[in-house]
C-alpha cells in the first residue's frame, strides 16, 4: 500500500493506493496515528486507487476514527470503487462513516 499525505485547508487528505488489509495495516496505524498526535484531526480517506479492504483494513479505519473523534475530529471516507463501498455496505460501516463520491466534496463537508 502507498498512502500519499496532502494538506488543504486545514483538512489532511490521505490518498490510499493498493490493499488495506493484514499486510499493510501496520504501517497504515503508524502514519495515520502520527497524523492524528500532530494535531491533524479532520481526515478524508480517499480510496480512489485503493483496490481491496478487508476485516484488518476496515478495523484501522474504525480505530482512527474513534481515536480522532476524542479529539473533536472526523474521518470522511470518498470515491469508493464498488467493491470496496459493497465491504462498507455488508458490514454496515456505511452507516458509521460520511462517504462523498469525491476527496473535494469530502473537504467540503469539514
């Protein structure tokens, strides 16, 4: 997985690209957790380019979001491919997490 780090007013935009899953949750953690301990608590996953989430994937997102919401903060989750957003839709995550077709509408929404 390659995560690309961009910052737009005031909003950290993580680019995912590759799987979320077993072998790449680790290193996820650590860079999202760094983000969130320099204060970066308004986050957009865009999952534009990520092509597999599993059960390890979607726990690190459920992590992080709890982890930034105890500092005032959100996790936005956009441009799902349909695969990805079914995962959401089965486990019902898309109920937990804001999903905008796009990282600018997601922005937006901050």
């Amino acid at each position: 997985m390659k995560i690309v780090v961009d910052k737009k007013n005031g909003v950290t935009i993580l680019h995912l690209k590759g799987n979320l899953d077993a072998d790449t949750v680790a290193p996820f953690k650590r860079q999202a957790y760094q983000l969130v301990e320099e204060g970066c608590v308004q986050l957009v996953m865009d999952c534009q380019t990520l092509d597999f989430i599993d059960s390890m994937g979607l726990g690190a997102l459920i992590s992080l979001l709890r982890r930034v919401r105890t500092h005032a903060g959100d996790v936005k989750v956009c441009a799902l491919s349909k695969d990805v957003y079914s995962v959401f839709e089965i486990t019902r995550l898309h109920r937990l997490f804001d999903i905008l077709p796009d990282w600018q509408t997601a922005l937006s929404k901050f």
